[in-house]
C-alpha cells in the first residue's frame, strides 16, 4: 500500500495585500519505494472537488503503486470557496411564504430560528422552487482567484516534493511529470504547464474551459429536494477585481508559448461550460495536443458516461485508459532545472522567478 504524507509549506501571497500564507501538499509515494523510474503525477482538482476527497485519496494512493509515481496534490490558493454550499441566505421570507404554504404550516417552518431543514421538509412535497445566495466570505488575502497563484501554488508543490524526494537520497525520472486536472483543475493544468514550460512532459485535460467562467458569469449549484428545486448562486470576488484575460484566456497565452508537454485532452459535444467548437482550437495553436471528441459514439458508461461538461468521467478509469491508449515515452535525461519565464500582455508584465527554486510571481503593470 503506498505510503502517504502531507505537510505545511509557505505559499505565494495574494496580489493584492501581500499578506503571508500557507498552504497543505499531500503526497503518496509506491510502498515499494522511488526509484530511477518513478515519475510524479499532480492531480488537480476543480470545482466541487478538492485534496480530502475520497476519490483523489485513492487516486494518489492507487496511481503511486499501479504506475510507480509519486502523486501530489495540494490546497490550492482559494479552494474552501470552490466547494459545495454551506453556508447560504435564502431569498425567501414569511410573507412571501404564506402565499404557498398553509398556517400550520408556516407555524412549523418558523418554530425557531434554523427554519431550513423544516422549510425544506414542507417544500419537498410541492413543486415549489427556492433560491440562495451562497455566503462565502472571501477577502484579498484569500479568495478564489481561479488563476495565477493557484496555477504558482501547484507548480510550488510538486517542486517541494522533489525537494524532499532528492533530500532522502532518491533519485527519479525527471522527463516524467504528468498533470491530470478536471474542468478548472484542467485549466490549472495549462496554466502550471505555461508558467513552468521545461518541468511537465504530459498534461491530461479532462473538459478544460478556455477562460474561467465564473469571472464573467456566476456559479448556480441546483439541488432537488422531492418536487422541488434549490438553486444557490455563488457571486465570486474575483469577479468584481481586476483581471488580465490576455493571460488567462489559454488561445492568447499559448500563443507566447512555445510548448514543450503532450497533451491529450478529452472534450464533450454537449458541454455547457465550454463548446467543443471553441475547444478544437487549441489543436490548431498547442504543439503536441491531441484533441479527443466525445460524442454519443463514444460514451461507454465505463470511462465516458455522458457528452457534458465533465463527461460523467471516472477519474482512475480516464487516467487508465490514457496511459494505456498512447505510447508515450518518458526517457530519463537526468537533472532537469526550471528557468525564469516572462510573458507580456497589452496591460502587464508577468515574471515566474525560479532563483528561490519554488516559484515567485511578480506582476509589473504598463
């Protein structure tokens, strides 16, 4: 059984306050040990899902010994507010419910001051729908930015446990690290594969978006209880802030790039989050991408249960079935050093300074 760890490193602070933070990264290594061909995988998780969750355990602890890696993920800037709903306000009050309800029964609902399980009860039996707004109390020391020190964050981990790997008198293959993300955990993928061009050799993209949607647009989680429909709408700060689409839109960004990591991205033909006719341009821009279109032919309710967003995929079968559909060939080349990187946009300068080993993001404004 592979053996796992975790541990507490300082992360890159957020732009806009400077204040200082730390992060968790866990990882699990083969219980038979590293060797000159383990490789490291990053699994990044995206919306709904995150490091503690049941399936990303037994992914880590799975992949490290079927396919001799050291899996790492981490608690990326941002993630607590990227999880379900758990602390919302109701767009409901009593007058609006007494034109619905009966007495009793909006005696009952309002019998104390937690009325949601109760109103929820009555509403369950009526095709009476509600609507929340999730309360998720981010600041500007610590909020979903769903980008660039998120991307800085995982980029951190995985050169941490290098670190620790090589400080244990390990060596590894170092032409063999592999990010496998879903939805935005995908397009974290790009980002860390832009912002560290030399380090990463396979990128998987499970249903990636081109640009963050939620920074245009809100997030509705819908939830039934018997006839009825709660939706709860997430407002986030980032939405409300500046930001450089230049950089986080992956066309315009992989355009400065010259790309040195496979990729093989999977993509639905009736994903709602992002289309798969925007999605197919990135095969005519990424060096190396290889564009996979699941459409209805495709869907085997083994790896591939649907055509949307996500693809109803099962997360250890996808990782499965692309390592055993593609031959790909991690040739151990020795020590490999990650360099400076600086892009350039019509509003900013991006520098990811390596001096210090683990990244530092430095943001110069024109």
């Amino acid at each position: 059984m592979a053996k796992e760890y975790n541990y507490e490193m300082y992360g890159q602070p957020s732009l806009h306050t400077l204040k200082e933070r730390k992060f968790n990264v866990y990882f699990s290594e083969p219980d038979s040990g590293i060797n000159k061909d383990t490789g490291i995988l990053l699994l990044i998780a995206g919306f709904g899902g995150n490091a503690n969750s049941n399936v990303y355990k037994k992914m880590r602890n799975t992949f490290a010994d079927k396919y001799n890696l050291v899996t790492i993920q981490c608690d990326y800037f941002g993630w607590e507010f990227m999880q379900g709903a758990n602390n919302i306000s109701l767009n409901v009050n009593k007058h609006q419910l007494q034109r619905d309800f009966k007495r009793e029964e909006i005696d009952y609902i309002y019998r104390d001051k937690d009325i949601f399980p109760r109103l929820m009860e009555i509403v369950s039996n009526n095709k009476i729908n509600l609507s929340a707004k999730e309360n998720l109390k981010e600041t500007l020391d610590n909020y979903n930015d769903m980008g660039l020190i998120q991307a800085i964050d995982n980029i951190s981990a995985v050169i941490s446990v290098i670190e620790v790997v090589k400080d244990n008198g390990h060596s590894f293959n170092e032409n063999k690290i592999i990010l496998y993300g879903h939805s935005h955990g995908a397009y974290l993928s790009y980002l860390c594969n832009a912002f560290a061009p030399s380090m990463f050799s396979l990128l998987i993209d499970n249903s990636s978006w081109l640009f963050p949607v939620y920074l245009k647009s809100n997030r509705y989680l819908n939830s039934m209880y018997g006839n009825s429909l709660l939706s709860v709408e997430f407002e986030y700060l980032a939405k409300t802030l500046e930001y450089d689409e230049e950089i986080l839109f992956l066309p315009s960004l992989y355009e400065k790039l010259e790309n040195q990591c496979e990729v093989i991205c999977y993509h639905g033909t009736n994903d709602n989050l992002i289309s798969y006719k925007d999605k197919v341009v990135l095969n005519e821009i990424i060096k190396k991408f290889r564009y996979n279109e699941i459409d209805n032919d495709k869907v085997d309710n083994k790896v591939f249960k649907s055509t949307q967003h996500g693809l109803g995929a099962d997360f250890l079968e996808l990782f499965d079935y692309t390592i055993n559909n593609y031959d790909f060939e991690f040739k151990n080349t020795g020590n490999k050093q990650n360099a400076n990187v600086t892009y350039k946009t019509r509003k900013n300068k991006y520098l990811v300074d390596y001096s210090s080993i683990v990244p530092v993001l430095h943001l110069e404004r024109k």
